[in-house]
C-alpha cells in the first residue's frame, strides 16, 4: 500500500476495481464472443408465448433475430391472418436484438401495398412468402418487383403443390430478377438437394443424389442463397452428413441459419433449431465456413 494513501481509501478503492472486474465478467458472459443471427423467427409459433421465445433465442445463442409474419387469414394456412404489426412492435421495443420482415398474401389485391408500407416503417425484407400460387406466378412477380425497388430479400417457403408450386421453375425468375436476392427455404427447397428426389415425400431420408435443383440454384445463380431452418433444414445435413460437407464448402457464401421453431426450451436434443447449430458446427471444414453461416453471411445479405 503507498505510504500517501490511508487503508480505508485503499479497500474502497479495491472494491471499486473489483466491482468493476466482476462487471466486465458479466457483461462478457452477456454478450457471446460468436454471435448468430436467426434469421427466421416467428411469434406466438403453436401457441408459445413471448417470454418463452425470446428464452428460447437465448438458449440458442441466437444474439439477432428476424421476426416474420406468416398466415393466410382464413384461407386454409395453419397461421391465422397476416400479423404484420405484432413483429414490427415486438422488433422496436427490442431494438439491436431483433429485426422484422414484412408480408401478405400473394394474392390479395392490397398485397405490395400492404409490404410496402412495412417496409416503410422499418421492415428489412419480405416474407415469409408461403402461399396458394405458383412461384413463377404474377403475384410474385409484382412481389419481387417491390423488393427490386426497395433492395431487400424474399424469403421464400417452398412445398410442393402447395406453397411456391412449380419449384423446377424458379430458375425463371432467378433470372428475371438478378437484383433481388432470393433465400430458399421448406421441404421441397431441401428436398431438392437430391437428383432423384420424390416429390411427394417431404422429409426425405438416406443418401443423397448429387445435381438437385436446389443445388444447382445455388451454384448457378449469384442472387440465389438457402435458409437452412426448420425440420427439413435440419434433415437435409443429417440425412447424408458426407454430401453435406461438400455442400457447405460449395454453398459456404449462400447458407444462413435460422430457427423457424416451435419449441420452449432451445437445447439440443429435443430442440433441431439447436441440433442445426451443432451440426453445422461438426461438419463445418473451418472456423470461418462455421461463422459465414452463422453470423456473416446474415449480416451481409439482410444489411444488419
């Protein structure tokens, strides 16, 4: 102890460093050291509540996340209605933390009216796009061309003769809009990773058939990239773990990560939003490919 400096001083002093040191352990321990961004949440997903997702993204580790709306207001999607303004309000009063993407359906009249007023207010991008038409559909068109003049990205959910039909036609506009950024997503997007994929199975197992369509977006298209979330995500990389290696290296630009998960608690086993980090954690062939998927490639393509 300085001569200069009385005992009392000198603990009060110490105390404060100490304080001071356990408050920049907190923080860290707050703030992971390798963020992820989520780029697929959505809310109130089977009835869960608010404070039960947002534990659930905490447990995951997830330190950003996309909020989308999703529904089809009585027309025989699982969702309910359209809920534009519940993900904007929740976004806002977290700011930082989450972001919000905008939708409607594909086609109702007031669709890109609709989006572009969210989009106005704040939303990064447009979907989830998960309707009744065909992909190639005018409906969609009109869509892509608001997304063109605002610079955002489409997330789209593909399932056959379902939402987004007609997949082996999505090459059409890949190329009708180069600006505008596409991000795949569902069974059939994941399906499709397979040459010889059966159409009607929509969570395939087993080994997989290099050349599928989803592959060959990817590779062929610069405006084209993959959402890896949900079970059919997570099939995907389990299904065949040694295609899935060469995939994450020819793909390691196009991949992001996200949740779309219902479950309460965000750990590995019972959750796959988990199980798909872990995953792509194992498989990755480094470090780096590990935080583009994660982290780096989200930041980039959503502009966060």
């Amino acid at each position: 102890m300085p001569r200069n400096v009385s005992r009392r001083d000198f603990l009060r002093a110490s105390a404060v460093l100490l304080g001071s040191a356990s408050l920049a352990r907190s923080v860290a321990a707050a703030e992971p050291s390798e963020p992820i961004i989520d780029v697929h949440g959505h809310l109130n997903y089977a009835g869960r509540p608010d404070e039960v997702f947002l534990a659930h993204q905490k447990a995951l580790g997830a330190t950003i996340s996309v909020l989308l709306p999703s529904g089809d207001r009585g027309k025989g999607h699982p969702g309910g209605s359209v809920e534009n303004e519940p993900v904007r309000q929740f976004a806002l009063a977290r700011p930082g933390k989450f972001h919000f993407f905008a939708t409607e359906i594909a086609d109702a009249p007031e669709a890109t009216k609709t989006i572009e007023k969210h989009l106005k207010l704040g939303a990064i991008g447009i979907g989830e796009q998960k309707f009744k038409v065909d992909c190639d559909s005018p409906h969609l068109v009109r869509i892509a061309e608001l997304a063109k003049e605002y610079h955002v990205p489409v997330i789209m959910h593909f399932e056959h003769d379902l939402y987004n039909r007609h997949i082996e036609r999505f090459h059409t506009m890949l190329e009708k809009f180069p600006t505008v950024n596409f991000i795949g997503h569902a069974v059939a997007w994941w399906g499709n990773i397979d040459k010889n994929h059966d159409q009607k199975n929509s969570y395939p197992t087993g080994p997989v058939t290099p050349g599928g369509m989803t592959d060959r977006y990817l590779t062929d298209y610069p405006n084209c990239y993959a959402d890896v979330s949900a079970r059919s995500g997570y099939g995907a990389i389990i299904r065949d773990e040694a295609f899935y290696r060469d995939f994450l290296v020819r793909h390691q630009n196009k991949l992001v990560y996200g949740s779309d998960c219902a479950e309460a608690t965000g750990v590995a086993p019972s959750c796959f939003a988990a199980n798909t980090i872990a995953a792509l954690r194992r498989l990755a062939p480094s470090k780096a490919v590990e935080r583009k998927i994660l982290y780096e490639n989200a930041k980039k393509l959503l502009k966060i």
